[in-house]
C-alpha cells in the first residue's frame, strides 16, 4: 500500500492545477474541470507499473495513441506478462470500455487486459463476460489505509496482493524459454481455424528495436568468430574495411582515409573516437541484418513456404535433431532459405559472419512468439533503418527515413490506389504498373506499394491466378535503388515479407511453390541509371570504360559490381519513359563537405552535360525522375522546398516546369514531418526546429495547358492548425496523420486561408524559372499585388524604378576564413592536415578561442591598439535593428588585404595559429597570399563609404544606417554601397526596411525556409528601387517643420509626413525630393528611437525582441527582481533582516519549490517542508519572485534575499519606466507607419493597396509577438 500511495502522491501538483485539490482523496470529491487522461492517470498508470508491479522501464512499450486504437501499456514480455493495460480519465465510468480491452485481449491472444481510471483498476480475463472481482479493487480505500486516515478494507486488500502476485514483472529462464518456443501454436493453424489475427506494427517495431541492440552487443563480444571468419576469406578483410570507411564518411564527412585503422583488428580494438564509433555502427548493421533474415524465414514458417525451424514443433524437432545446438538450428533454417531465395541468404557480404550465441538467439526467437509475421502488411524493417540512421551524421548521403503515413499519403497522392490505379487493366488481364522509387532507403514506399497491390488491388486471396498476378505485380513493376549496401538488404527483406502473404496464400490455395524470382530493387546509384553519355568501347576492362561508375566498385559507397541476376532489374531502370509512377525521397545533401559524392557525379559521363556546380544531390534525383516518367505517369516526391527559389536552381524549375503538368504541391512550413514515429505525440512544447521546409510534389508527364493551375496546400500556422484539428487550445505541434488527412481534404475543397492552412492556385505559366516561383502565397495576398504593382513599374521605363544593383555596390562582408578555433575547423584539420591539429594540441589550443575575429574591447590591446587600420569594426548580427545597430556588441575583425603591410607584431600576435591560418583552402589555392592575411577581406575604399547592413538571415528584412563609414561587418551580413556620388544610404535604409519590400522580398527573393529570409548580393540585385534625384537639395517649410515636430512629438511628424504624401498623391511639383528627404528624417527619428529604447532592455526582458521592429508595441512586462538587483544596498533589506516578514527554516537543505498561501510562502522539497516565509502578501508576492530567480536555491540562501526597503519606491519607479517604454514603443510605431506610408506614396500604390501593406505590417508584428511568447 506504501507504493500505491506514493505514486498518487506524487500527483498533488497536477490535483490542485485540474481541480484545485489538495490531495488524492480531495481530487477525486471536487472532479477536475478537464479530461485527464494524457496528463495525470495515463502517468499514474505507468509509474504504478514500475514500483508496484516492479517493472522496470525497458520492460514495457507505452503507446498512448488516440482512438482507442492501441493499449497504453504493453510488456514487452507478453509470454511471460500475458496481459495489457489502459488508461481512462478519471471521469470515465471503466464499463464502457469493456469492448475495447477485450478487443485487445483477443487481438493479441492474451490473458488478461487491466483497466484503470485512477479511481480502480479492473481486470478481465479472456473468453469471459465482466470483471474480475477477486483481481479487482478501488484505489481510494488503500490510499486512505495508508494515509492513516481508514482502516483497511479487507477485500480491497486481498485483490491487492493477487493482483501483485499475477502481474509482478517475472524472468523467464533460457530453459522456460526454449520450451515455450517448442510449444508456441503454427499461426497457420490458427488462421486455419479463422481467427482473427493482428499484428501490433508500433509494438512490434519496438521490440525489433530492443532485440538489434541485444544482438549489436552479441556480434561486439565475437571477436573470435570475426577473426575465423577472416582467417578463412583473407579477401574479405579488404572489402570490410571499404564499408568501414564509407561509414566513417556517413558519421563524419570528409575523414581523410590514411587517418583511418588499416586492419579490421585495429577498429576492433578501439575503444574511443571516430573508429570505435564506426565500428559500432557496422555490428549494428551485423545485427540488424541478422534479425531481419530471421524476421523472414519466421514469416515464411508461419506461411507453410519453408519447413518449421524457427518455431512450434520444427523447432523441437530441429533442435533435437541437431543436439540441442541452437547456432545449427539457426544456419539449417538459413541453408533452407537459400532454397528458396539464393539471392539473399547466398549473397557474399560483409555481415554472414555473425550468428548470435544461444542465449541471444532464444531471446530473439521467444520475443517474436507473439507475433503472425507472415501477416505483415507495413514497413516493420524501416523502424530499424530509423533507429539506424539516428546514430549517424545524415547530412553527406541525407539518409531521412520516410515515416509510413507520408508514404501512405504520398502513394495515394500518385493515384496508386484501387485496381485501376494498381494494374494496368486490359481486357481480362491485369499488367503490373511500373513503378520507381529513385531512392529507396529501406524500402518503404517499395513496401506499401506492395500491400496496396495485395489488399487493395482487387484481388482475391483464394484465387491461385489472382495470386499470380499480384506476385508478378510485385516482382517485375516495383523497381528500386538504393545507393548504400545496408538499407538495400533492408529493401530485400522488406518486400520478401510482404511476397511471404503471397505465398502463403498460394499454399493455403493448394498451388506448389513458385519458380525462382528475383525482385526489382537494385543496389546501385541511381544516377548511373540515366541513360546517355560516352559510347564504351566493348571488351575493355571496366575500369577502362567511361562508363566505369556504373560498372566498378566504389568502396566509398559500399558499392559492388551489380550482381549478374539483378542486371535485368537494373536494365529496366536505365529505360526512359518506362514507369508510370516515380516516386521517393531523394537524399538532400549540398556540394560542401560532400565532395566524394559530387566527385562521382561528375565522373558519370551521362551527366557531364547536365552537372552544375554548388548545387543539391536532389536536384539531379528530380531531373532523372521526369525522364524516367512515362507519357501520363505520375511523379510524387518529397523534398525541401528550397529548389523552388533557389537561384542556384533556376535550371532545374525550367526542365520541372517544361516537362511536366504540376498538379500538387503540400508546403509544411515549420513542422517537422521527418520526427521520429515513436516520438511523443501530444508534445506540449514545440520540438527542434527542422531546417528545411518539407514539400510534397505531385504531377503528371505531360503538356499543360496554358491556363492550366498548380494547386497548393500550405501549412501557415503550425499552432492554429494543431489546436482545430485537436480540438485543444493548448496544442501547439499538430498529429501528423491529421495533419496530411485535414491538408488532402482541403485540396479538394475550394481556395482560401482557415485553420493554419492556405490553399491557393498558382497558374503554371506564371511559374518563371529564372525567378523564385510565388508558391506561397496567393494572387490574392498582399505579397503578389505589390508585387504586380512593383514589376509594372520596373518594365515601365517612364518611372524611376529600377533594380537596385543598378546604383548600389551589393557585397557581402568580410570572410577572415577563421574567426574562432571552432570544432569544424578542428574537423578539417584532423581530416586534411593532421600534422596542424597535432601541433595546436600541444599548444593547448582551446575551442572557441578568438583567431581572427577579436572580442569587444581587444582593439586597445597591443598589437591592436598600435595597428588600428588593420581591424574591421564588425556589428553583431543580432545587434542590427531598424536603421540602428547595438553598438556595445561589436567585434573587432583582422583586416589584411594582399597590400597591406604587416607589422612584425601582427604576425606574431597571429603566429600561434598559423597551423590554421595556413591551411585556409583560399590560401592554399593562391601561392602569392600570405598566410596571415584576411580570406577575403573586400574592397577597403569601398566598405569605408557610407553603407545599409543587412542581416543576412532574418524573418524579416532588418537594415542599420552607417552614414560614417565605421563600420566593416563580417560575412554574416550583406552591405549596400552607393556606386554615385549624391545617393542617400539613410533614404536606401529607409526603402529596404519597409513593409512594401519585405513583401516584395518574401514572393521575390531567396526565402529557404517558411518565413524566413536570407539576403544575399544576387537576390537582392533585382529589388525594386525608387531613385530620387538630389534629395541633398530638398528644403523648405515642410522639411523645417518635421524636423521641429521630430524634436517634440511623434504624432506632430506623421502629421507634416501626411501632408508630404499628399502632396505626392497630388503630383505637385517637387513631392518627390521632399518626400524622400522626409523619409531620410524618419528613418534617422526611428533609429534614435530604438537606440532610446535599449537601455531598458535588463529591466524588460521582452523589450530585446521588440525592439527589432518598430511595428511591435509589446505589450512589455518589467522584471522586478531586475529592478530590486538594481537597487543600492541601502536601499534594501534582507528577508533574514525585515521586521515584517517571519523566517521559518523547517528541514535543512535544498529549499524546494514555494506555494504562495494566504499569508505566507510555504517551500517543500521531496514530500518535506523545507522552509515557510509569513508577512504582507506584496512583499510575498515579490519574494516569490526573486527566489524564482536562483538556481537551486538552498534554505540558507532564503534569509539572504534582498528585497526593497520601500515598496512603494521601487512600485513608483517602475510604473514610471513603463509608462517611459510604452510612450517610445508607440512613437516608433507612428514613425515606421508615416515612413511607410511615404514609401507607399513614392511607388504609387494605390490608397486601398497602401492601407493593406500597413495593415500587412501590424498583422505580422503580433502575431511574431504571439509565436515568441508562446
């Protein structure tokens, strides 16, 4: 009872948040004002199971999933614990859900399933009707026994020990387990007699999971086996040692290759690094493909295709036969595999070595038991291939593991779905469609493809010739290729499994074994598959070939000669316009840091012709795709959204949009669709942000129609869409099935923005490759209309709008190629020049330290201080705000161009870290650069003149004024420089900081990644800009007036700016000069504004986020434990010291967390009172506060808080410099409107179009004030 009444102890937290409860005994009298079940008896229920039944946390799988499609709580020993459990809420009467855990209990052939709603536990027992009384009890009784304030019921009491004795957490011995084996029931037996039979795909992942690490740990402790295995194939260590290196690219792209072990023993060896690393993820593709292999031949017992040896009695009889040695049960269970499918249980490779000792090999065989795997209808292989390429750096071959409701959602969307969509029907014969997936990982669309053809195909499963032809379907239309050895034997297996339903079904038909097959995935690149290039001249040796890529090993990719008997398969796949469906997820990896890969594009002479440099793998994956494509056929890929405004990627959106009709396109904005399919699902804080935006293409090879339109599904709001389709307010990451459910339907509904998704049509015409394709917003939007607006003017030559790289320098910052000793420069020159990283570690170089970018403050130390021309005075990037800068956060970089003299001092300042700075690859490259010269350190005469500073990547254009010249930024921000005397950089910062050219960016300019923006030289050349001839020589009444007015009152000057622009609207003569010289005085108002504003910053926290953009007003809360910490000492008093409060320490210690009650904090810490705190509930309030504030308070740091001597003081203070903050919010608020009304004026929007771009910027500001402060 002590165990039970600890873990609903523990719950008082969450009582007294859903009820205001103060216990157990009180939650359950008052009701909560909610469901609980996610939050409070869903925990409850697992921690019971753990210190009540004593089950440890590996020892059971929770699955809380909606719908009552799953139980929460599995053992992951179902043999031994033959039961389930559900969590209901509190408000839930347990009666109703009977059908349901009996569902479970007859699904998964167990005995018992366990309800619980915090209020009960009831158990009910398979094959009768209710519960269990005697196994049954009310949990308040126990709890009040335990608490002391009942007696003991002697009922409840007696469930309760039976309860514990039936369910507690047991061992099964290797013995119990061999024999459970032996006895287990043929599932063809039990699908004989028409039971209904599930498999659990989630649960059985899991296990899979569990059981690869236990055999990554078995294969890790033979050695001996590995070394036999190697003594016996002395030409097998070589080929080993090729994965092994191609593993070590995967984990860390670029090791250099003699910085490698030489010997397989040497990796073995290894117990820390890059090579203990590689190793253990090479015995966890031992593992994984040993598992899977026994996965199969398990799956092809069930279906009667091989003879028993694995299970049920074939096991006994084998094991028996073979003197009980389970490691020949296992290779004469693999030799009958070789029967019937050569290929793979033939297949010379890397992992035959291994077979698990007898312990692991039972706990394998015992833990697939409860499983009727030749029933599989889903990827089940893939959740390994998941759990694998999360170990490893994914980024060089982009290896992103497809979760299977996008597969689901991408195959539907490509129309393969149904007998028509399935087979190629002609008359009384169905034809297998042919079908591609380009990239196919661990097989996941390929496996889909599969069971839709199986299940959904229109076959009947009692029809041999029915049979027939799915099997052929299966076997010569699905056609794959998988770059990297593992996941392609992964591919195999996966679709095996799926064959095995097939062939189960011809044999329970009365139909023999079919002839031998081979499948259509292929371990290949798949770019070799492009059909073109040099002619070869037949019978030279292959590596003498032009075609040598395709042909030879390529030990860096684990690449081998392609076996004879897949030749036909990948014949098939050189055709062009030979499927009618391609499909996939090609890899997303860019040309840095990926050199081995693009080196072997390069060399594949089908795409001399085609190849660009700095640009995506993917890109080459989409050209192969289309020309791949029968006429008709239907491409459905997933990829970054990037390429659609790419301009590195302007020649791929013409060959996409010159060849294909776009049907589709599903933008998802900020959600992760790649998270983990065992990740939590009811996240209630926002996971890791993803780096790319996920789209999903759809479209169809053939002409469109020029009125013909592109449909586009866009995930807007990822927090709205969340709370509609969970029906909860506090959602903040939507379920992704309902998601891709709630995105298909609104596609096929009509256009408009509602719940967080924008559905829009653009028409393919107005999809221009050499300009980013308007794809996120709608002909509707504010963006395209100014947009429309803009380019009108810059085609018309009568109006003085032109790009802005006409009359403005647009470079980038300077590159010193090392500011800091970061681990990626240690990478390299661990990779390159070892030598180097050697030398810098005796050194004792630390990372992080300063190389050439100084921190603030180093200017005045020698050599600096004597060497000032030398040093660029760089901003920080987050320091850049509307027209001004954060001055205090600055850096100092070195700046030595090839001409500058260098003092002896300022090398040997930089002679420590000439291991770095000679090993700089620009200066490698160039003989005649110095090695302690700056990368690239621009034009000095130009990056001296007046300039705007543009933050390079922003969710929002953000440009700071530098009228002097003094500032020299790094490569982290892009700069405009006048190219003519007599240009206004304050009227420039005034054009590129408004609302009407982030608009026009955001449709226009280079936006990688949902909202966000990356201003760069080339995209930013072609923005509008307005020229104003001699703003220098404006003057007059008006400009004297707003100047005045500037000085005095915000309102007063967006008053004289309103007249201005409505002299403009007018035309009068000489509006124009005086309104773009007003624009210059606002923009220099506004700057001043936010320079006004920073002071305030430590006292309001929020105020670092506001005042970015003038647009945003807060609302802004001080901090007063900030103000209090600003205090002077006589200003304030100790809790210890001040006579109104009553210091209580209770237990010493840690001091726990405080609960404000009346008159007084009470602190506790565990289940103890630590320390109470009486007096006036203001001085409580804010001592509240302040304790908050210290990190892992003790009861002895209580006394020594400071609190103000008078309240009221620091309350008056406070009030004040709110009011001062509010005042300069809202007059930076009037001046960015009467600036960008002005701006509006200048381009000739018209009223209507103006009033929607100022609406465009207060929408946009609150609701980025929303997101942050979610």
């Amino acid at each position: 009872m002590r165990s039970l009444r600890a873990v609903l102890d523990r719950q008082a937290g969450r009582y007294k948040e859903l009820a205001g409860a103060a216990d157990y005994a009180d939650y359950l009298a008052k009701k909560p004002s909610q469901e609980d079940e996610e939050i409070l008896t869903e925990p409850v229920l697992a921690k019971l199971l753990e210190d009540l039944l004593e089950f440890p946390t590996d020892a059971y799988f929770p699955q809380f999933s909606k719908g009552g499609l799953k139980p929460d709580l599995t053992p992951m020993d179902t043999i031994a614990h033959p039961f389930v459990l559900d969590a209901k809420s509190s408000l839930q009467d347990l009666v109703k859900h009977e059908p349901q855990i009996r569902t479970y209990i007859d699904e998964r052939r167990l005995d018992f399933g366990i309800l619980f709603n915090l209020r009960e536990f009831r158990v009910y027992r398979r094959g009768e009707k209710g519960y269990d009384p005697a196994l049954s009890f009310r949990l308040q009784p126990l709890w009040e026994a335990a608490s002391g304030t009942a007696l003991a019921i002697d009922a409840e009491l007696a469930a309760l020990d039976l309860f514990i004795e039936t369910f507690r957490f047991r061992e099964m011995g290797l013995d119990e387990k061999v024999e459970r084996i032996s006895a287990a029931e043929p599932w063809s037996d039990r699908d004989a007699r028409g039971e209904t039979i599930e498999v659990d795909i989630d649960y059985l992942v899991e296990q899979l999971r569990d059981l690869s690490r236990q055999l990554t740990d078995d294969a890790a402790a033979q050695q001996s086996s590995l070394e036999g295995h190697l003594k016996l194939n002395p030409g097998r260590e070589q080929a080993m040692l090729g994965e092994l290196e191609a593993l070590a690219q995967d984990i860390d792209p670029g090791t250099a290759l003699d910085s490698l072990p030489s010997s397989v023993g040497e990796y073995v060896a290894a117990s820390e690094g890059l090579a203990a690393r590689v190793w253990r993820q090479y015995l966890l593709r031992v593992a994984q493909l040993c598992l899977a292999r026994i996965v199969l031949y398990r799956a092809w017992e069930d279906v009667n295709f091989v003879d028993d040896c694995l299970y049920d009695g074939g096991f006994r009889l084998a094991y028996d036969r073979l003197d009980g040695n389970l490691r020949n049960v296992l290779n004469h269970a693999f030799a009958e595999g070789l029967q019937r499918y050569p290929w793979l249980y033939g297949a010379d490779n890397n992992y035959d070595w291994y077979r698990p000792r007898p312990e692991t090999l039972v706990d394998v065989l015992y833990a697939l038991i409860p499983f009727a795997l030749g029933k599989l209808d889903a990827d089940v292989l893939g959740g390994l291939y998941e759990s694998y390429v999360e170990e490893i750096d994914r980024d060089r071959l982009g290896q992103f593991y497809t979760p299977r409701a996008v597969v689901r959602f991408m195959l539907q969307q490509a129309g393969f779905d149904g007998s028509d969509g399935i087979f190629r029907i002609e008359g009384d014969q169905r034809g297998p469609k042919r079908l591609l997936d380009f990239a196919s990982g661990s097989g996941g669309f390929l496996v889909e493809a599969a069971r839709r053809i199986i299940d959904r195909g229109g076959l009947s499963l009692a029809d041999p010739e029915d049979l027939g032809d799915g099997l052929v379907s299966i076997v010569s239309g699905l056609h794959g290729c998988e770059i990297s050895p593992f996941p392609y034997y992964l591919t195999e297996i996966n679709l095996l499994l799926q064959v095995s339903r097939l062939l189960g079904a011809l044999s329970a038909a009365g139909e023999g074994a079919p002839g031998s097959f081979v499948l259509g995935a292929v371990h290949a690149d798949t770019l070799t598959a492009r059909s073109g290039g040099a002619t070869s001249i037949e019978g030279l040796a292959a590596e003498e070939r032009t075609d040598a890529a395709i042909l030879t090993q390529d030990p860096h990719f684990g690449l081998i000669p392609l076996d004879p008997k897949k030749q036909a398969a990948f014949d098939r796949i050189r055709e062009d316009g030979a499927f009618d469906i391609v499909i996939g997820n090609p890899p997303y990896v860019f040309e840095t840091n990926n050199r081995l890969l693009f080196e072997r594009l390069r060399l594949i002479p089908a795409w001399t012709q085609i190849y660009q440099g700095k640009s995506d793998y993917l890109y080459y994956f989409l050209y192969l795709a289309i020309e791949k494509l029968a006429p008709g056929g239907r491409l459905c890929v997933i990829t970054p959204a990037g390429w659609m405004n790419a301009g590195n990627a302007d020649w791929l959106r013409k060959f996409v949009a010159d060849n294909l009709r776009l049907d589709d396109l599903y933008l998802f904005g900020s959600h992760r669709l790649f998270a983990p399919e065992r990740e939590a699902r009811h996240r209630r804080l926002r996971a890791p942000t993803p780096t790319v935006e996920s789209a999903i293409l759809t479209a169809t090879k053939a002409d469109a129609p020029r009125s013909h339109k592109l449909r586009v599904v866009a995930l807007e709001n990822e927090a709205e869409a969340a709370k509609e389709l969970a029906a909860d307010p506090d959602a903040v990451v939507p379920d992704r099935d309902l998601l891709l459910a709630e995105m298909a339907r609104r596609r096929a509904g009509r256009a408009g923005r509602r719940g967080g998704i924008h559905v829009h049509d653009v028409r393919q015409a107005d999809l221009v490759h050499d300009r980013p394709w308007p794809i996120k917003h709608g002909a509707r939007d504010v963006g395209p209309r100014v947009v429309a607006h803009l380019q009108a003017q810059l085609d018309d030559a009568a109006v003085p709008v032109e790009p802005l790289s006409d009359r403005w320098a647009i470079p980038q910052g300077i590159q010193t190629g090392a500011d800091a000793y970061t681990p990626r420069i240690q990478q390299r020159l661990s990779r390159e020049f070892p030598d180097a990283k050697r030398e810098l570690d005796q050194r004792g170089a630390e990372t992080g330290a300063p190389i050439m970018e100084l921190p603030a403050g180093w200017e005045t130390r020698a050599p600096w201080k004597d060497n000032a021309e030398l040093l660029a005075r760089s901003i920080e990037p987050d320091a850049i705000l509307y027209g001004a800068m954060d001055e205090a956060r600055y850096t100092s970089l070195v700046w030595i161009g090839r001409d500058d003299k260098t003092p002896q001092a300022v090398i040997d300042a930089l002679e420590p870290w000439k291991p770095v700075l000679a090993n700089r690859a620009e200066i490698r490259r160039n003989e005649k650069r110095r090695w302690w010269e700056t990368t690239w350190p621009r034009d000095k005469q130009q990056l001296r003149q007046p300039k705007v500073i543009a933050l390079y990547r922003t969710d929002r254009g953000r440009f700071a004024l530098d009228e002097a010249g003094d500032w020299q930024p790094s490569i982290k921000t892009t700069l405009a420089i006048p190219k003519e005397d007599g240009l206004s950089v304050a009227y420039l910062c005034g054009l590129l900081n408004s609302e009407l050219l982030d608009l026009w960016y955001a449709v226009r300019g280079k936006t990688p990644w949902h909202v966000r923006r990356n201003y760069e030289p080339k995209p930013m050349g072609p923005m509008p800009y307005r020229h104003v001839d001699g703003i220098a020589d404006a003057g007059g009444q008006r400009l004297t007036r707003l100047d005045s007015a500037l000085a005095k009152d915000a309102g007063a000057a967006a008053a004289v700016a309103g007249a201005i622009g409505a002299e403009l609207a007018e035309g009068v003569d000489g509006a124009e000069r005086l309104a773009a010289a007003a624009i210059e005085r606002l923009v220099r108002a506004i700057a001043a504004n936010r320079r006004e504003l920073l002071p305030y910053r430590s006292r309001f926290p929020g105020l670092g986020r506001v005042v970015k953009d003038p647009w945003s007003v807060g609302p802004i809360e001080a901090s007063r434990p900030a103000y209090v910490a600003d205090l002077k000492p006589a200003q304030t008093i100790s809790v210890r010291l001040d006579p109104s409060l009553d210091l209580t320490i209770e237990n010493e210690g840690a001091l726990g967390r405080g609960t404000l009650v009346k008159g007084a904090i009470q602190f506790r810490h565990g289940r103890q009172d630590s320390a109470r705190v009486a007096g006036p509930e203001p001085q409580l309030a804010l001592l509240s506060e302040l304790v908050a504030q210290l990190e892992r308070p003790r009861t002895a740091d209580l006394g020594t808080v400071l609190l103000p001597k008078d309240p009221d003081e620091l309350a008056a203070h406070l009030d004040a410099e709110t009011a001062t903050v509010a005042r300069l919010l809202d007059n930076g608020r009037t001046l960015v409107e009467a600036c960008e009304r002005l701006i509006c004026r200048l381009h000739g929007l018209p009223p209507e179009l103006e009033d929607e771009v100022v609406a465009h910027a207060l929408t946009r500001a609150a609701a980025t004030e929303l997101a942050e402060t979610v």
